[in-house]
C-alpha cells in the first residue's frame, strides 16, 4: 500500500514520454495530477503544409490548448503579431476571463494537448487543488509572454532609432 502510494507521486509512474514534459513544464503538479490532467485532455497533432485555425479571434472559449511542441502564430488584422512556442498556452486569457478570443492563433507543425471547456470546468469543481496549480502555471507563462512582447517592442524601436 505505501509503495503505491509513493510510486503514485514518482515520475516513474509517468509514461516515458510524458517525463520530459512533465519536469520542465509542470513539475508543480505532483506526477498523479499530472496524470489525471492528461486524461481530462486529448492530443492534437498538426502536421499541415499550410497554416491551420486553432483559435479565431471572437469566439467564446471552448478550449485551452498547452502547446508541448512545434510553434504557433498570433494574427490579428491578418498580421503576425507573436509566435507561440513549446511550453506556451493557447486560449488561457479567454479561460480566465470568460471574454472571446482576441486573436487567430494558427499552426501548421505543432503538437498540442487540449481540454475543451466542459474538462476545463469538471477540473475547477472536482479538482480545485489541481485546477490552482494549471492557472498559477498559465499565470507564469502570460508573464513569460508578456517580457516577450516588451523585449520585441523595445528592439523594434531601438531598429526604428538606429535607422
């Protein structure tokens, strides 16, 4: 009983391939939540020569999407105005605030987990201690792009400066 009880709350309980993942980007989860995260979402592969739609500017939030490899864009007006890379999430402001999507979000080679908003609400009332932990996690990523974006913006004007 406490050797399951341990291994549980071992990495070692995570398939190999979740390992990686797990420690770099969810290690505050314990390895069961973890598990139990996963198995609230599903796997998007995308694997196109062309940019496919994963989130469009004004719909209400359906899906929270963790981008665990490959890339994507954010467009607004049909311009690219971020890219989106392993360890960012997709639709988390909508999530949070129960407002639209702001922007496209578009991927052509990338691999995702999503959890549709019916996941997303079952994980905030039956696993409130595992919800807190995924929005303190989205909460450090929004930071993370937010030093992103003023990193970009202050080379842009230091090009604009130098020109």
């Amino acid at each position: 009983m406490i050797g399951s009880f341990l291994y549980a709350r071992s990495i070692y309980s995570l398939q190999p391939g979740w390992r990686n993942l797990y420690k770099e980007f969810f290690s505050s989860l314990l390895p069961f939540e973890f598990r139990r995260l996963l198995k609230l979402g599903g796997i998007v592969v995308l694997d196109k020569a062309s940019p496919v739609v994963i989130l469009r500017s004004g719909d209400p939030f359906q899906k929270l999407y963790f981008l665990y490899s490959g890339s994507a864009e954010v467009v607004v007006d049909q311009k690219s105005h971020a890219s989106l890379h392993t360890g960012d999430w997709i639709a988390e402001f909508s999530m949070l605030t129960g407002r639209p999507a702001s922007a496209d979000v578009l991927g052509s080679s990338a691999r995702l987990i999503a959890w549709d908003a019916i996941a997303v609400k079952r994980l905030k009332h039956s696993m409130p201690e595992i919800y807190e932990k995924v929005t303190a996690l989205i909460a450090r990523n929004l930071c993370d792009k937010l030093v992103r974006a003023n990193r970009s913006a202050n080379q842009v004007m230091a090009e604009q400066g130098n020109g």
